[in-house]
C-alpha cells in the first residue's frame, strides 16, 4: 500500500508538470525529490490521474510546421441537426481526420456546425484527401467550406497546459 | 533528422509507459540505448521541431472555459489586430485563415466569466464582432503526424 500524495504535493506535482516532464532516465524520481514525496507515490498519483482520464498520455507536442505540416485545412460543413451525431462520428474516426467538432451556428454569419481538422504537408494533397472523404462518405452535396491556414501567429496552449492544441486546447 | 528521431518522434505520440525508468522499454522497442534516446528527445526539443514533451493534461476536465472563435478583420488592419489579441495571455492559438472570417483563435480561461469578459474585451478593443463557436459536441481528437 502506497500512501498517497498530500494535496499540497498534488498541486506541486502539477504544477511541477507544466513544463512538462524531466527529461532524464528516472523521471518520477526527480519528480518525487522535488515535491518531497517517494518515487511510487509519484507514479501511482499519475496512474490514478490516468484512470480518471485527466490525461491519456505522456506524450508530445510536435511544432507540426517544422516537421513539413503546413497545410492545415478546417473543413466546416453545414449538416443537417438530425444528421449531425452521425456524420460527425464517422468523419471524427476517417483516416487524416485528426480532430471533429461540433459547434453552433450563428446565423446569418455563420451556418456551418461540423469542424473537421485535416493537416498534410501539401495543400493540393489534402484538398484532394478531403474531397475522397467527401466523396466517401456521400457528403458532397452539403454546403461546405476548406479553411486553410496561411499563418500561425501564436501557439501555446494556454496557460493550463500545452495545445492543442492542441491541444489541447482547441476550444 | 535522422530514421531514429523519426521513430522516437512516431513512438512518443503512442505516449510514454508509466513506469520508473520508461526509456528502458522506450529504448529497446527503438533498439537503441536510454541516454541515447534522452539525448535526442533533448535535442529536438532544443531545436523546436518538439515544443513540449509530457503529461498532456485534458484541460477541460480540469476546470475552465474554453472557446473557438473568429474575427473578419480588414486588410489593413490584419497586423494590428493579431498583435493585439497576442498580448492576451487567455489567447492559445491564432491562425490566419483564406476566408473572410480571417482570424481564427482559441481562448482558454479559468472560467466561464472570464472567457465571457475575454470575448468582449476583444470587441471593444478591436472593434470586430466576434464569431463565438464553443464546441457543442466532441466527435474525436487524435493529432498523430507520422513523420
């Protein structure tokens, strides 16, 4: 029986993982040492936050422009409310689809209600990939749009965590 | 970038075991050794092909508000309104989009009132109204960019 973190050194911990994890071989026990708490005290406070979904992963975020990502399409359709559920489960789980929302419309300015993230290294590419998945799906009749991103001015994540991003944080 | 930061980079987005020496097990899949795959995580971090490595924490389920929202700025004025929402610390992301609706940004706050108290705050300083698109539904999120 591990006994577990004090609420203060769960806030430290936390707090300690903003910047994310140590980059060394025993990552916990740095952790551990810095919060003052045992190094299985630290690892079974992340396993719990892992079972209660507060995170999936110890995992990174990629500058997905430096790596050749630069074109990033928002594909927003106008979907009828009685379908959207459904279409927005089976484009949320098409290949290259990497995130699928949906959000309300704000008429007369805005009637699209899906939001599809795609993003490839080629814009033609995935104007191409979008319209299979279109085609695939018998969407094209649908009213709607490729947003493409021309710049990205400011990407951090917020002050909760990393992005979206993004992701975190993709609102 | 070599072969072996392409696999470290396609093997940590699978995420990392959470164990006491996880770059045992991370190394061995990669047939490599820990420091030397330490040594590379560190590097792309370095050089910003990585902007962060660790637990990614699900914000929402943390407490906050958080929303998608867009701007239709004019031409001229582009520059200025970027820098503007930039200088707040609840604005996450901003992007530049090819549509009318040309500035794309997401707010994170701590809570409902201030994400209302962001939103008009970015009115009154730019005066644009803003298109507020909170998601209603999450259908999937999974960013994998095999590299």
């Amino acid at each position: 029986m591990i006994t577990p973190l004090s609420h203060e050194q769960m806030l430290d911990l936390r707090q300690c993982l903003e910047s994310g994890l140590p980059i060394v071989a025993r990552p916990y026990d740095d952790l551990a040492e810095r919060i003052g708490a045992h190094h299985d005290q630290v690892l079974q406070q992340m396993q719990q936050w892992h079972d209660q979904g507060l995170f999936r992963r110890v995992g990174l975020v990629l500058n997905h422009r430096a790596l050749g990502y630069v074109a990033n399409a928002m594909l927003v359709l106008d979907v009828p409310d009685a379908l959207v559920d459904e279409v927005g489960q089976r484009l949320g789980r098409a290949p290259g689809v990497n995130l699928c929302y949906q959000r309300p419309r704000r008429l007369p300015q805005w009637r699209y209600n899906l939001f599809c993230m795609v993003h490839g290294r080629e814009r033609s590419a995935v104007e191409a990939q979008i319209q299979a998945l279109l085609d695939q799906h018998m969407l094209s009749d649908l009213p709607y749009q490729l947003l493409f991103s021309t710049r990205a001015f400011k990407q951090c994540g917020g002050r909760f965590a990393p992005p979206p991003s993004q992701v975190w944080a993709h609102g | 970038m070599d072969d072996l930061d392409r696999r470290l980079i396609n093997r940590l987005q699978l995420g990392l075991p959470l164990v006491r020496e996880p770059w045992q097990q991370i190394a061995q899949e990669l047939h490599s050794r820990p420091c030397e795959v330490l040594d590379r995580l560190h590097d792309l971090l370095e050089d910003g092909v990585l902007t962060r490595f660790g637990p990614m924490f699900d914000i929402e389920r943390l407490g906050g508000a958080f929303t998608l929202a867009a701007l239709a700025v004019p031409e001229a004025r582009f520059d200025a309104v970027a820098e503007q929402l930039n200088a707040l610390p609840q604005v996450a992301h901003n992007y530049r989009r090819d549509h009318r609706w040309n500035m794309w940004f997401v707010l994170a706050c701590a809570t409902e009132a201030e994400l209302a108290a962001t939103l008009s705050r970015i009115e009154a300083l730019t005066g644009l109204a803003v298109l507020n698109l909170p998601k209603e539904q999450t259908y999937h999120v999974g960013l994998y960019f095999p590299v």
